[in-house]
C-alpha cells in the first residue's frame, strides 16, 4: 500500500505542494516577522509617544494648576492690601475732616470773639462819645464865659509838659 501511495502522481504533487508551502514559508517568514517586528516597533514607538505626550500633558496641567493657585494667592494678596488701603483711607479721611471740623470750628470761635470784642469797643466808644457829649452839655450848661476862658488856657499851658 505504501508503494502504491508512492507510485502515484497524486502522492507527488501533494508532495511537491508541502515543500512549495514549506519553502513559501521559509522565504516568507522573514518578511512576515519583519512586517510584523516593524509593525509591533511601530506600535511601540506610538504608545512612547502617547506616554510621553501624556506625562507632557499632566507636567503642563500641574504648571497651570500651580500658576492658578499662585494667581489667586496674588489675587487675595491684592484684595486684602486694596481692603486695608481703602481702610486706612478711610481713617486718614476722617481724621482730616474731624482736623478741618476743629479748625473751622476754632476759626468761628475767633471769629465770634473778634465781633464780640469789636461790638465791645463799638458800645464802649458809643458810651464814651454820649458821656463826652453829656459832659459837653453840662459843662456848656455849667460853666459861665470866663470860667471857660480859665480852662482854655490852663489846658493850652499844659500841653507842652504833655507833649514832652
């Protein structure tokens, strides 16, 4: 039976068709390991580029995430300095205003005591000039010709000495 499978052409051909296959696959296995050894390079290149755009990526989140915490620290920095500085404005302005208050208030005191004293020595010289006039008036009334005459010239006499 073996001889009989062996002497027919049906056996060869088989034959023939496995060492055709073996051969294909001995020259082609290169190839096909190559194309997949490149293939699988490919692949291994693609995922060290995703790792590395990942870790870029989270590097650069981490960057922002730290700038925005410095940024809102600068931001509460600059509230709490505009908060105290509008604070200290404030005061700075109320002392100004309770200054300026107790400067006009020790301007119309002056003020006040400059017309009192001025309204003084106007009622004083209005007293003075009634007295003098009344004294005028008396003494016009008391006083005879040569009396007068006597007084003139005594005063006229005496005004050298004050003078002097």
């Amino acid at each position: 039976m073996l001889h009989e499978l062996v002497s027919g052409g049906e056996f060869w051909v088989a034959i023939a068709f496995l060492i055709a296959i073996a051969a294909v696959i001995w020259k082609a296995s290169p190839m096909v390991t190559g194309a997949l050894d490149s293939r699988a390079a490919k692949i291994k290149t693609e995922l060290d580029e995703a790792q590395r755009l990942r870790e870029e990526a989270q590097r650069m989140l981490g960057e922002y995430q730290r700038k925005q915490r410095d940024a809102l620290k600068e931001a509460e920095h600059i509230i709490a300095a505009a908060t105290a500085e509008a604070e200290r404005s404030a005061a700075e302005a109320a002392r100004e205003l309770e200054a300026a208050l107790k400067r006009r208030q020790a301007l119309a005191l002056e003020k006040i005591a400059l017309e009192e004293a001025k309204a003084t020595q106007e009622v004083r010289n209005t007293a003075v000039d009634v007295a003098i006039a009344a004294v005028r008036q008396m003494l016009a009334q008391a006083l005879d010709q040569p009396r007068k005459a006597k007084l003139i010239d005594d005063a006229i006499a005496e005004l050298p000495q004050l003078l002097h």
